[in-house]
C-alpha cells in the first residue's frame, strides 16, 4: 500500500511516521462489575509486542499502555486519548 516500484525495489512514496501506533489500556479493576485478573497483564503484552515489530523504513513501531491506576474515570480515559493524539507527528502520521 503506498508502494511503487522502482529498480532497486519498494519506495515508501508517502513520508510518514512509524508503521504503527498503539495506546492500550489495561484495566483489571471496576466499580460497578466483577474484577478481571489479565487485562494490565495483556495490554501491557501487546504494547511489548508492537514495539517488537519491524520498523520498517520510518521509525520504530509505538505504543503506550495504561493501567488502571492512571484510568480512575471516563476523563481520565479521554485525557489519555487526547494525550497520544497530540504526541503524533502531523507532518509523519502512522501509516
């Protein structure tokens, strides 16, 4: 996708940002429902996983984990978001 040919191989004809960007929460406790044991546990494992992938051509991959201790409430979720939007690049979005 974005690739065109050439005689050396694949040129990137878009210059974006890393390949990917993730924001994963991990939230094991809840107010109004039963606890869940592995949901920091497998966020924090996918954040680990994406910053594993290969980087490709324009940087490494980026991803950012919250647990449950920085997401009290629904603003606080909000905030988060808003927070990682800010930090891409608009110049080199993800592709």
């Amino acid at each position: 996708m974005g690739l065109l040919k050439d005689r050396q191989g694949d040129l990137d004809v878009w210059p974006r940002g890393p390949p990917l960007r993730a924001l994963c929460f991990g939230i094991n406790d809840y107010d109004n429902h039963d606890s869940l044991s592995n949901c920091e546990r497998d966020a924090a494992a996918i954040v680990e996983k994406v910053r594993s992938l290969s980087d490709g051509r324009n940087g490494k991959c980026v991803a950012n984990f919250l647990d449950g201790c920085h997401l009290k409430n629904k603003e606080a979720m909000k905030k988060a978001v808003i927070d990682f939007v800010k930090q891409i690049d608009k110049g080199a979005p993800p592709r």
